[in-house]
C-alpha cells in the first residue's frame, strides 16, 4: 500500500491564492482509490491526470470525502465521468452535494440573525452570501455518488474505514488505514469554520491516537504534537474571544479585535462568513461552559482565561 500526497491548488477565482487542497491518492497492488479532490480548474485537471497515469495508470476505483467543502469534491464529478471511479460520503454531509447553494443559505440562516443584532450591515451580509452563492455556482457539484454512515473498503488485503470526527461539518469523517487516519479539515490549523467545538475537541482526542494524521491543508502528515500545538490554538482564540468581550462587547467588536486583519477586506466572502461562523461556534461553546453570557446584543465574559 503507498499513500501519494498531491496539494490541489486553489483557482484565482476562488480568492485565496497560494493555498490548496491536500489530496491523497491511496494505492495497493492494483486498486487506486482518492481521497478528497480538490477544486476543479483546467490545471487542476492536467495535473490529476498526471499524478493519476503514474500511480495507476489512470485507474481510479473510489473517490471518498473526508466532507462536503466544494474545496474537497470539486474535482469529483470530472473524476468519476472520466475513471468510473465511485464517489463517497458520509449521509450527514450529503446534503452539501444536493444543493451546495442551498447549504450556503443554511450558513447564512445561522449567523445572519447574530449578525446583525450584533452590528453588522444587512448589505455587507448579502453581498457576502452573493458572492459565495456565484462561486458555488461555478463548481461542478457530483450527482451520482453513494453515502454511508459506517464504510470499511478493501484495498487489496487493506482495509479503510471511516471514523466520525464531526466540528469542522457534522458528517467528517476520517478514513483510517493501518495507523494513518485521513482526516480532511478535522484537523485544521487553529483557523476558521467549526461549526460545534465541542464535538471538535473530542475529535482531536480521537485522532491523538493516530501515528500519522493526514491533514486536508497545509502540513501534513500531523502527528500528536501538532494536534496538542492545534488544541492549544483553539484554546488561544477562545482566550482572545474572552479578553475581547471583557468589558462587553457587541459580536462585530469582538470580530474586529480577533479577526483584524480580516476585517481590512470584508467583501472577500471567506474573510466574513467563515470567520463569523466559528466566533458564533466559540460564542455558544463558551456560553455552554459558563465562561460568556449575552445581555442584549453584548456578550460579556467573567475571565480571560479557559
Ligand atoms: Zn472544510
């Protein structure tokens, strides 16, 4: 069995370049199986192809998202047209492939209410929302796919199965082979979008026991220390959060004073909505654990430190 790591980059359009996917081509003596893809793009494609005619010669069994981030499937539906390969997910973020629009006004439902109470323009909100709504259109969305709740694969003597890592999206999952987990963004860098921390932190724990964790961005493989590095991360924003509603603040003033550099160009929908969703997550998380409460639109924390 051979793990190929390939980095998928990110297309101008989607306005954050110089970053990519960490896609992994996972082969035994025959069988070639993907896991996430990356964003679609002609360059991206050639590139795909390549790696693929060199693993396999172009063979492709299985394609299996660690989520639903179109930055994960977004070359799915051309690798599955092309190869045959079957594409998987896990049936908790499937609904991220029926309709990724759709799910872009999920987010929005979220935080739009929270947002504007706490001092955001309803313009700045859906101007935000319009230009994710644009790129999502743009992406080729899989339409035959299988879903899962529970999937051990044979690879050849090798077996892959999923675990549940949820946080980052409710469906993650990782996909552990031998003592390597492919964990997608269940494990990202201390920065944006977990839609629930406290299911993120016991994620972390779980993925500990790995050797080898094979991240969907940046460094990879993770192994323990990076995960305590990252936890420790969370635990520095969730401080920065706590100071920067000590003597109260409204939910855009703590933004500002967490995320600065972000808010220097809000109209890029990334440095608005993700970062707006996870303050929310560690808002809630927080709240749950007696550390803020919200008295009309301000939340006020009782220490500074977790
Ligand atoms: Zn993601």
């Amino acid at each position: 069995m051979e793990i190929i790591p390939l980095v998928i980059p990110f297309p101008a359009e989607f306005g954050r370049a110089g970053k990519g996917t960490n896609s992994y081509l996972v082969k035994g003596s025959e069988k070639c199986i993907m896991i996430d893809t990356g964003l679609d793009g002609e360059g991206n494609r050639a590139y795909i192809n390549d790696a693929l005619k060199r693993a396999s010669g172009g063979r492709l069994d299985a394609i299996l998202l660690t989520h639903g981030h179109i930055d994960h499937y977004g070359l799915a539906s051309y690798l599955h047209q092309k190869t045959g390969a079957v594409i998987m997910i896990n049936d908790k973020d499937s609904c991220y492939l029926d309709a990724y629009e759709k799910s872009i006004d999920e987010w929005f439902v979220r935080i739009y209410e929270p947002a504007v109470e706490g001092g955001f323009s309803k313009k700045e909100l859906d101007d935000a929302k319009m230009m994710m709504r644009i790129v999502a259109r743009i992406m080729n969305a899989p339409k035959e796919y299988t879903t899962f709740k529970e999937l051990r694969l044979d690879l050849d003597g090798w077996t892959v199965d999923s675990i549940d890592l949820p946080g980052h999206t409710m469906g993650s999952v990782g996909y552990v082979v031998g003592d390597a987990v492919f964990c997608g963004d269940a494990a990202l860098d201390g920065g944006v979008n977990v839609l629930d921390l406290k299911e993120e932190f016991v994620t972390l724990q779980k993925l500990k026991i790995f050797k080898k964790v094979y991240a969907g961005h940046g460094k990879t493989p993770l192994g323990p220390q990076d995960l305590e590095a990252l936890e420790g991360r969370f635990i520095s924003r969730l401080e920065d959060v706590l100071r920067a509603s000590r003597q109260g603040a409204t939910l855009k003033e703590i933004y500002e004073k967490v995320y600065f550099e972000s808010t220097s160009n809000p109209y890029i929908p990334y440095r608005l909505v993700h970062p707006l969703n996870q303050l929310i997550s560690y808002l809630r998380y927080l709240e749950s654990e007696g550390y803020v409460a919200k008295s009309g639109n301000r939340w006020m924390s009782f220490s500074e430190k977790i």
